[in-house]
C-alpha cells in the first residue's frame, strides 16, 4: 500500500512555532510544504519573514493566502497574529483545508463559534494547537490521575511563566493583534491540561488580577504582564494559575510550565522544563539550554496528520479551544471590573 505523502501549507511566519513545526513535518520525509507570509509586509520587528524565511527554512513560498490555499494543499497551519486566525481560517475552510490554528483559537468567542462553523460547513477538520498536552511529563501525571493513585483531585495550581516578548516577534505585547498580554499568552496552555484532567468540567466562577509591574521599564510594553487567575469549577475544584511574563532576560531558556495536582490521597507535580542538557559555555560567556527527549510538537503534528488519514476529529479539538477561550475571556472580564466573573457556556 502507497503511503499518502501530504501537501501542507504554513499561513505566516508571525507565530514563532511557525519554524517548528516546518522541523517537525520535514522530519516526518512524508510532507511537501509552502508557505504564504503576506502580513510581513507591515511587521514593525526586524526579524526574517517572508520569503526570505521560507528559504532559510527550505520550503517553497507564494505571496498571498489566496495562492496558498489554491496549491492543491491537504492541510495549512496558522500562525499568523491572534486576532486575524478567524480571517485565515475562514480562507481554508472554504478551500476545504483541514486546518491545525495556533492557540488561542481566537480572541473574541464569537469568531471561534465563526471558525468552528466554517470548518464544520465544508467538513474541514479544525485543531487547536495545545503542545503541552502532548510531554512525556504530563502524559504521566495523567496516567497517574487516571488510575487513582492520588485520589480524587480537589486543586491544582498551575504556572506558565516565560520571557516578554520584545524585539523578534513583538506582536504579542500589542493588544490589538494578540487580544491582551500574558494572560491570554501563556494562561491557555495551563487552562488545556485542566480540561484534560477535569475531564472537560466546566468552571462556575473565575475571579483574574493583572498587573504592568513587570517591565515597567520598557515603554513599548503596552499590555499587562503579570497575571493570576482563580478558578472554582462545578465540581468544586480549585485551581490557580499564574500567567506572566516573570523569566529573566537573561535566563538560558524561554520559560516553563508547571502543575501541582493535590488530591485526596496524595499529590503529583510536573515541570515541562526537567529534560534539558544545561551548563556554561565559555566560549559565548553564557549558560545555555538544551533540550531534549520526545518532542510535544512532533506528535501534535502526528495526531493532526493521522486525523486526516482516518477521517476523524483530531485532539484537542476546536471545541477545546472554545471551552479555553471562555475562561481567558472571563479571566480578562474579571480582572477588568475586579469582580468575580460567573461563568456561562
């Protein structure tokens, strides 16, 4: 039997998981990819885009969405901007693309009921990207929930901390083209695993702080970029997570994501940053970061892939990007009004 060799396309490069996952499907030898960066025409950051990223990542290029989507393709990947996912999106799915969007879904609920529609009028399949579910690490405090070995769980407080995104890939500090600043940067990802572990409970009231503490000392920095979210759900866990952008300048790796799961009969904790190789380079005068073990991105992308091949609804789905976006949309309400937001599905 003929392996299916596939045909995806990349819609732009703004993301900077873009390159990451053209890695990952070149790795796979089974893809032929394009890709389409129109938006790097009007980019205030320096970094490559473009064209000239598409030859540096060895894959081929057209200049516009509308070329992309008439390639023929299986399958695109968006990673442009979060407040224009809904626009590219639409594009595919009216071309018949199954499509693999970047988290969050969106930034307004409304267009992600749009984007699911869409998808679902022309029998597009449509995946949030959600790497972290995928770690080695999570799949064994998973396991370890799943067959009781600590109990019921009654908390679960969560951080997702990384570096402020200045220079290369600036957009996420700009409101107008993330949908807000570390709370719906880096809280989604904490949210996803809760999802997974809750087994999709839905939330009962959600009260969020931000704060612009820290950075205060660069100007360009517009959003908050310090945020803790409290969550009751309707079976009466408790969960915390902070959200912000607390890693140093300096600190040899972006950032990290951590979990701590109490239950009735013990608790489990995880750091996704365990496996890496560190130490000091003393040629570069730096400490540097390593890592390795099992990539959550290349079986992110196995799963979209083999949805395609046996024509079933990849995970997380973009029902899950919905149920997320909810509680970052309360989230942010909350820490707008200072009040505890009730939630609604």
């Amino acid at each position: 039997m003929t392996q299916k060799r596939f045909r995806v396309g990349i819609m732009s490069f703004a993301h900077p998981h873009s390159g990451a996952y053209i890695q990952s499907l070149l790795r796979r030898g089974d893809v032929d990819i394009w890709a389409a960066d129109p938006d790097s025409l009007t980019t205030l950051s320096d970094e490559p885009r473009g064209a000239e990223m598409a030859v540096q990542l060895g894959v081929g290029y057209v200049e516009t969405y509308t070329e992309l989507v008439g390639l023929g393709l299986d399958a695109v990947v968006v990673c442009n901007e979060n407040t224009r996912h809904r626009e590219a999106v639409e594009l595919a799915a009216a071309a018949g693309l199954n499509v693999l969007c970047e988290k969050p879904l969106a930034t307004e609920i409304e267009d992600a009921k749009a984007m699911i529609e869409a998808c679902r009028t022309t029998g597009a399949k449509l995946m949030t990207a959600f790497p972290i579910r995928f770690s080695p690490m999570f799949k064994e405090l998973q396991s370890v929930v799943s067959r009781g070995e600590i109990g019921a769980i009654v908390g679960v407080t969560g951080a997702n901390i990384g570096k402020v995104p200045t220079g290369p890939h600036s957009w996420f500090i700009d409101p107008a083209l993330a949908g807000g600043g570390s709370l719906i940067d880096l809280a989604v990802h904490v949210v996803d695993l809760l999802d997974v572990l809750l087994d999709q409970d839905e939330p009962a009231k959600i009260y969020a702080v931000t704060n612009e503490i820290l950075h205060a000392d660069k100007p360009e920095v517009i959003t908050e970029t310090g945020a803790l979210v409290n969550i009751k759900y309707a079976n009466g866990v408790v969960a915390t997570i902070d959200s912000s952008w607390s890693q140093a300048d300096s600190a040899p790796n972006w950032g990290a994501l951590t979990l701590q799961v109490v239950g009735t009969h013990g608790i489990a904790e995880i750091d996704t940053s365990v496996q890496h190789l560190g130490g000091y380079d003393q040629i570069g005068n730096q400490e540097f970061w390593l890592d390795f073990g099992p990539s959550a991105i290349d079986e992110l992308v196995d799963e979209f892939l083999s949805s395609i091949v046996e024509d079933r609804q990849p995970q997380p789905s973009a029902e899950v990007g919905l149920r997320t976006l909810r509680i970052v949309k309360a989230a942010q309400e909350s820490a707008a009004s200072g009040e505890t937001v009730l939630s609604s599905p």
